[in-house]
C-alpha cells in the first residue's frame, strides 16, 4: 500500500549514515557522536511503591539514542521496557538519573515526544481525521490539517478521513495511529508494542509500513518490542534489558543490515545470528 | 439489505414468516388493549362490578371531556409535567456536575462515596415532612422531592460511568500531555453519552415518581393532587382519568428520552 521502494531508493541516495547509528559507546567521546546523540539516559533508576513492598524496576539504565536512529528495546516481559519510554516522555519522573533530550532536561522537552501505544485507541465517536488531529488539539497546535491530512494521502488512508473507525480493519487503523502520532511533527517516536494486537500476517505487512514511514519521516524513535524477529527486523540498534530490576545487559549493533527492509532483513543469513545472540543473552539470567 | 438484492425462495419465505409474525404480535398487543377495556365496560353494564368503585371506560371517557371542557385538566397536567420536567433536568445537570467533581478530585470521591450509598439506600418519601418544613408546601417542596430521588442515583451511575473510561484511553490523552480538563472534555464525557443517556431514562420514571409523592403530601394542583383528591371524595372517575392521563404523559416523555438515546447511540456507540 505504500511506496516502500521509493522510500528505500531515496534512503540510499542520502547516502551512508553509518556515523549516525554508531552508538557513541563504541564511537568515543568524539564531538560528532556527542552531537548525534538525541536522548540520553543517565544513571536512570525506578523504584515503584505499593502496599505491599517497594520494587526496584529499573536499575541505573545508561545509553543514548541517535539522531535518525531507530532504536530497539527487547526484554523479558514485565522488566520494565514500557517504563523506559514513559520515563522519556516525562509520563513518570526517574527515581534517581535524568534524561537528556538534545542535551535539555527530557521535562522540559516533552512536546517533542510522540507516543505510539499498543493499541490503537482511536475514539470511535470521531472520524478518522478528527482521530488524527487530536493530538493537534489537545497540544493547541494550530495549522496542522493539512499535514495531517497529507500523511493521510501519503499513506493510502487519504480516502478514509470521513470515515469512523470501526470501518476500518486493524493494520488501517494502526496506521491511523502512526499517523496520529506523526501529525504533530515529534521529533522523537516513541513505539510501545504497537503491533501486539495485530494478527501475524497484518503484521509483517504493518512493521513494513511503519518502518518504510518513520525512515522516510526521518524520525529518530524507540521502539519497545518482546518480539525478537521484530526487533532485528526494524531497529538499527536493539538495547537488550535483563529481568527486572532492568539492567543494560548488551547493546546489539545491526548496521550490517540497516539498509534492508523489515522483510527482507528476515531472509538476510545475518538475521538468525542476531536472533541467537539476543536469545542467549535474554536466556542466562547471570552474565 | 444485502439479502433482498439475490433473494431465494427459501429466504423469502423466511422473510414472510418474520413480517407475519410481528404483525400477529402487534396485533395482539393492542388486541389486549382493547379486550381489556371491552370486558370492563362490559361488565360494568351488566352489573357485575361495581362502576362506582371501579369506575369504567365509559364514564372515563365522560369525564376526560368534561375535565377538557372546563380547562381544568390542562391545569393540572400541566402542573405535574413542569414539576416533573423542572426536576428531571435539575437531575441531570446537577448529577452530571456533582460526578464531574466526585472524578475531579480523588479525595472528594473517596470521602463523599459511602455517605451517598447510604442516601441512595434510603427511601428518600421519608424526608418528605423535612422537605416540607425546610422547603415549604408548594411546588418547590415538590421539585425538590423528585429531585432527591433522582439527583443521587444519577450522581452514582454517571460516576461509575467517568471511572470505567478505558485506562488504555486515558494514558494516551497521558501521552498527549492532555491536561485532566481536556481528558474530560475530549474524553470521559463523549465517552460517557450512552452511560448519561440510561441515566436519563432511568430518572424520567424516578421523576415521575418523586413529583407523585410530592403531590400526594403537598399540593393544590397537579394530577397527583387530583388522584388523592378524587381518591378522598370517592370519586374512582377522576382517579382513573387522571392515572390514565400520567400514564400517557409519562410514556411520552420515556418516548422523547429513547428517541434521544437512538441518536446519541448512532454518534457515541460502544467504546
């Protein structure tokens, strides 16, 4: 339904950005990795209460997104990869660490952050472009139907604006959401699970939309996964967390196939070799 | 739709089966209507019951005109229907407000919650005298009384609705950095439009209700004034008629709130 291609052709004609998906742990202090580096964590800690005890979730988490990176996150579930991305948006305050984004205190820096969740939630009493625009709205961002309503076109959606969304089956509506989140220019994306809810084959073919959307965006984004394949498939880097409390256990570097789309990342012989070294480092529970 | 474009024998003769079915129901239910008030004329005429104690469609009928004739009805329900009205509408503003600020603030919820169910609990005809006292005997005392029946539940409902908003919802307004004003405008109160609209329907039958009451203990006007009325100088007529006549009005008015709930539903749907 999208012209991947085009958007593939054109990512090849910018040429190599192979500087800018080097994770400045490996490039050094050097001033070019310093600029690149879009969000940074530092030192970020989550202690949660409840009645019944208090919880360590994230222990002293420590990386950096580049800018124009797609940056995978993959887990053993419930080790606190959602939080991650609640802590970049500001949704929850870190108990001790900070987030930097462009340098700035990440609170400060809210509005550049765009939320994908794992559902749609779209409003069914709203038309799709209302849907789209709501973000817009409750962010008094004034002027933003035409470009939404141009990512509506742009991603085969434009002839179903009027429509609600229940008329539209689950990977149109999850594009929807993209869209939504895209319509008020973040800069950074953030993505929670956002095809858990979809069926296998809607999803191979919604990865390679989204993946195809947030590069020819250029977007930089986060995006939180426990499907491995997934991850190796979309990602230029994935930061692997252990069990809570969540620790950086590796930070996996893809570029060897960063130019290749999701679907073809799957035949590529590199990708089982990813997918083993991921799966041993989420088996053994100690380093 | 679909089906009547390649309609085979066999569906048509379905179709047919539906379509004479629910005009022998329709049929029966006015059928009903009709044998019932037959039978009591009838017996009435003949005697078997007594038409002064319960009254019969005939003189129903007669004093219906002459109650239209005078005016005097008009006057009555009249009354009834703005106590019933003015009660019905302060309910649901009022409701709807109070659950606004029971979400609003926490606190608020959690230290007002039992003392409504224990107001919801109680049967609200025992506050009458107080009302009386406090409101005085007139229509005020009455407004207020369909009020008490109606204003709580709705309040509990309308509440119970703004809690159950999708939590998956409610942290994508989070995301949007959507203040808690916008997440109720933009998503709690169109989310709750069908959960508002049942609320309604159930408060026009409590209005109905509460402004009955009401006029039983304190009135010199409205139907239920003529129902007690009529029922002390033992006239059955004038308490049949105007039954009769609340019963019609108040149909109407559960009609009017249906209707605005098909149209809310066809906006709102389910979430």
């Amino acid at each position: 339904m999208t012209d991947f291609n085009f958007v593939r052709e054109n990512e090849k004609k910018n040429g190599d950005r192979n500087d800018s998906l080097r994770s400045p742990h490996f490039a050094g202090k050097g001033e070019k990795a310093e600029n690149n580096v879009h969000v940074r964590l530092e030192n970020v800690s989550l202690t949660y209460h409840d009645k019944t005890a208090e919880t360590l979730a994230l222990n002293s988490l420590d990386f950096d997104v580049c800018r124009g990176e797609l940056l995978g996150i993959v887990g053993p579930s419930g080790c606190g990869k959602t939080t991650v991305l609640s802590i970049i948006s500001s949704i929850i305050k870190p108990s001790e660490g900070s987030v930097l984004i462009d340098g700035i205190n990440a609170e400060e820096r809210r509005n550049v952050c765009g939320y994908m969740l794992q559902r749609d939630e779209l409003f069914p009493w709203l038309t799709i472009s209302q849907n789209v625009l709501l973000g817009a709205k409750v962010k008094h961002m004034k002027g933003r139907k035409d470009y939404a309503y141009a990512l509506l076109d742009k991603y085969g959606l434009g002839d179903f604006k009027n429509r609600y969304p229940q008329q539209l089956s689950g990977g149109m509506r999850q594009r929807v959401a993209l869209i939504r989140t895209l319509a008020t220019s973040p800069e950074i994306l953030l993505l929670d699970e956002p095809f858990g809810a979809l069926d296998f084959q809607t999803r191979l073919r919604v990865v390679e939309d989204v993946h195809a959307i947030i590069k020819s965006e250029k977007k930089t984004a986060v995006f939180v996964t426990h499907d491995i394949s997934e991850a190796i498939s979309m990602c230029d880097r994935i930061v692997i967390l252990s069990a809570r409390p969540a620790t950086v256990k590796k930070i996996l570097d893809l570029s060897a196939i960063k130019e290749l789309a999701p679907l073809e990342r799957r035949e590529s012989p590199l990708f089982q070799k990813y997918f083993e070294d991921i799966w041993k480092n989420l088996q053994n529970k100690k380093d | 739709m679909k089906n009547t474009l390649n309609c085979s024998p066999e569906h048509k003769k379905y179709l047919g089966k539906l379509k004479r079915k629910h005009i022998a129901v329709s049929a029966m239910r006015w059928g009903l209507l009709v044998l019932i008030i037959a039978v009591w004329e009838l017996l009435a005429r003949i005697g078997a019951i007594d038409s002064f104690i319960t009254s019969c469609p005939s003189r129903i009928w007669e004093t219906f005109i002459s109650l239209c004739e005078d005016g005097s009805l008009f006057t009555h329900a009249g009354v009834t229907l703005y106590e019933t009205v003015v009660s019905f509408l302060l309910a649901t503003v009022f409701g709807t407000l109070i659950a606004i600020g029971l979400w609003w603030c926490d606190t608020l919820r959690n230290v007002l919650e039992p003392h409504l169910v224990v107001l919801n609990a109680l049967p609200k005809i025992a506050l009458g005298p107080i009302i009386i006292i406090w409101v005085g005997a007139g229509t005020g005392a009455i407004i207020v009384m369909a009020l008490m029946i109606s204003l709580i539940i709705t309040v509990l409902s309308t509440l119970n609705g703004f809690m159950e908003v999708d939590k998956g919802k409610l942290t994508l307004m989070d995301t949007m950095n959507a203040t808690k004003f916008q997440k109720l405008v933009y998503l709690v109160l169109p989310a709750n439009v069908p959960t508002i609209i049942s609320a309604l329907k159930i408060n026009v039958g409590l209005c109905w209700v509460g402004t009955i009451m009401g006029e039983y203990l304190v009135s010199r006007a409205g139907l239920g004034y003529l129902i007690i009325y009529g029922g002390q100088v033992f006239r059955l007529d004038l308490v049949m008629t105007s039954t009769v006549v609340l019963c019609v009005l108040a149909a109407l008015m559960y009609a009017c709130v249906a209707l605005l709930e098909k149209l809310a539903y066809k906006k709102f749907g389910k979430a």
